[in-house]
C-alpha cells in the first residue's frame, strides 16, 4: 500500500468493507473468526443443538418435506453447520441440505454434504440462520460537530478520524426514524441502512420457513449516545483500525432491520428466552442423581454450566434474535 493509500480518508463503511473482506482482509485469515473472538458457537455445542431443534420446529411447520433447507450465513469455518447437522435427528438429516454462506475459503476437511457459497440459495425452504453476521456489514458512522450538525466520520487506515460532509438524504433519513442524535456535540450513530438491506435480501430468499438474526443489539428506546463501533484481536476488544489486523463491529439495531424485511411476524426476542424455549435452559441436575449416577451427575452439571453462559444476563443471553416468518407460524411461539 502506497504512502497517499494509507493517508486516504474514506466514510468507515468503504474503510471497513476493505479491512475485513477485501483480498488480504482480516475475515480471510486462515484461523478464521474463531481465532480472535468467542461466540455462542464456540462457548457451547449446545448452541449447535438448539439451532437443531429449531430446525426441526421448522421442519414440523413445514409438514415434514421431502427436502428441507438449513443455510448458515457468515459461516466462518463452517462450526455451526456442522453441529446442526451432527444434532439433528437421523431421519431429518437424511432430507436436510446444508448451505455454508462464506466468502473465505472452504475449510478442506469441512464435511463433504456441507455445500459452501459466498451467496444464499434462493426458495429456502427451511432455516436460514445469521449468528453475528449483520454485526460485521459495514456501515457508515455519524457524529455531531460542534454546531449541532450529524457528519459522517471518515477514517485512515491507521484508524485517525475526522469529520467529513453533513450526513444527507437516506442516511438522514435513517438517522431521524431510527436514532436521532439530538445536537449534543460527539454523539455519535452508526446508520444502520446496509444492514437493513442485507437482512431484508437475506429473508427474501425464503419461499417457506424462518430466517433468524442473532446479534449484539439495541433498539430505539436505548440506543447508546456515543455508538458501539470497536474492534477485536486474539480475543480482547481494542481500538477499531482499519487495516486488517483486527475485526471491526458495531451493534445491531435490529428493530429497524425488522421494519425493512415488509414482511409481517417478525419479532424480537433475547437470546435467553430463544434457548429456553428449545429447552436450554441452565437448570442444574436433581441433587440426588450424584448419589444414583454420579457419572451423569457431573455431565449433566457441566452442561447446565454451557448453557448458564448461552443464557447469562448482561452476557450471551442479552443478545437479540430476530425471527422472521415466512408462510408458517411463529414456531418459538409453543
């Protein structure tokens, strides 16, 4: 990269399109996400398995087809597909096809039924499934100067900020419906409209089934004053540098994402409540199993510890899932 590259001022949408996905961005690293940072994929194969359950809800809703579809959107290293198709009872996934939706590389010991893309098929009937997908599509981020007016927030590739033109048109359309920003000098936003549009392209691939966006989030009556933009490198948050060292993210409003879809029954849930339901709940063991089968007992008692974290208050548990129908009932709704 040439010296005038590495001083080029770009919106963080382009500076962050570049740094994660670009030819030697930080999303096409060999050790993949997993490298870097924890999610509810890789706390738990319980998360694996409640993905599972739901696919079978959905496959019940469905009538039991001769084919169903699971997709995995932002794959990584295909771990969640993989544990969903492990889960699954025999007879669904003798009719189930698995998608891996990643622009990375396909990982070379990645199950051989496991079809990898950098798009989602069209007429899913299924499951598509986003974990902490929506986090990681850039976007641009406005902040307030000092007479009162919302301006996009350019960045260098060492991660250096300054404010550029006044935000306008669409994004200041979307910033008035969906967080406002007031005239507080350095509020800040992230302006959610690429999201919105790849959720509502994401959910328009289903003919039948349910499409479900699990992220970091925050909606209208509590949206953070200065933003939520970061980074993470080999497991820590650090400041978020467009370079391709580190991921960078910023929490979902998914609220608006919701609206965007113009699909009804959409709703939003917490996580905790989306396990439970599938019944991960973090329950402990009966006391006196570890008198009967103490074998099971301390099984049973690590796996409530798994799903405690999948499940915990101002952890796991507080991130939001979004469920969009689509020509079958709310199936966490029994």
């Amino acid at each position: 990269m040439t010296e005038v590259a590495a001083g080029e001022w770009r919106g963080w949408r382009a500076a962050t399109e570049a740094a994660l996905y670009g030819p030697d961005g930080f999303y096409r690293r060999p050790e993949g996400p997993a490298g870097h940072f924890r999610t509810s994929v890789h706390a738990s194969p319980l998360f694996a398995l409640a993905v599972a359950r739901l696919l079978c809800r959905v496959d019940e809703a469905l009538g039991r087809p001769e084919r169903l579809d699971f997709v995995d959107m932002a794959a990584g290293r295909g771990e969640l597909v993989t544990g969903v198709l492990a889960a699954l009872p025999a007879d669904v996934a003798a009719r189930t096809r698995t998608y891996a939706v990643e622009l990375a590389d396909r990982p070379e010991t990645l199950d051989h039924r496991i079809e990898w893309r950098s798009e989602p098929p069209l007429r899913i009937k299924g499951l598509l499934f986003a974990n902490e997908w929506l986090d990681n599509v850039p976007l641009e981020v406005a902040e307030v100067d000092s007479a009162g007016v919302p301006r996009l927030v350019l960045v260098r590739r060492d991660g250096t900020e300054r404010l550029g033109e006044p935000v306008a048109g669409a994004e200041a359309q979307w910033l008035a419906r969906w967080w406002p920003l007031g005239g507080a000098q350095g509020a800040r936003a992230e302006i959610g409209l690429p999201r919105d549009a790849a959720w509502a392209a994401a959910a328009a691939t289903l003919e039948r089934g349910l499409a479900v966006a699990v992220d970091y989030a925050h909606t209208a009556p509590a949206r953070p004053p200065f933003g939520t933009l970061t980074g993470f490198r080999e497991g820590r948050e650090t400041v978020p540098v467009p370079d391709g060292s580190c991921d960078i993210t910023a929490h979902v409003a998914l609220d608006a994402c919701a609206t965007a879809c113009a699909l009804s029954g959409a709703r939003l849930v917490s996580q905790r409540e989306a396990l439970h339901a599938v019944g991960i709940t973090g329950a402990r063991p009966p006391l006196e199993l570890a008198s009967t089968n103490p074998t099971e007992y301390v099984r049973a008692l690590a796996t409530a510890g798994e799903a405690a974290e999948l499940t915990a208050t101002a952890g796991l548990g507080d991130f939001g899932w979004l469920l969009q129908p689509v020509g079958i009932p709310d199936v966490l709704a029994h």
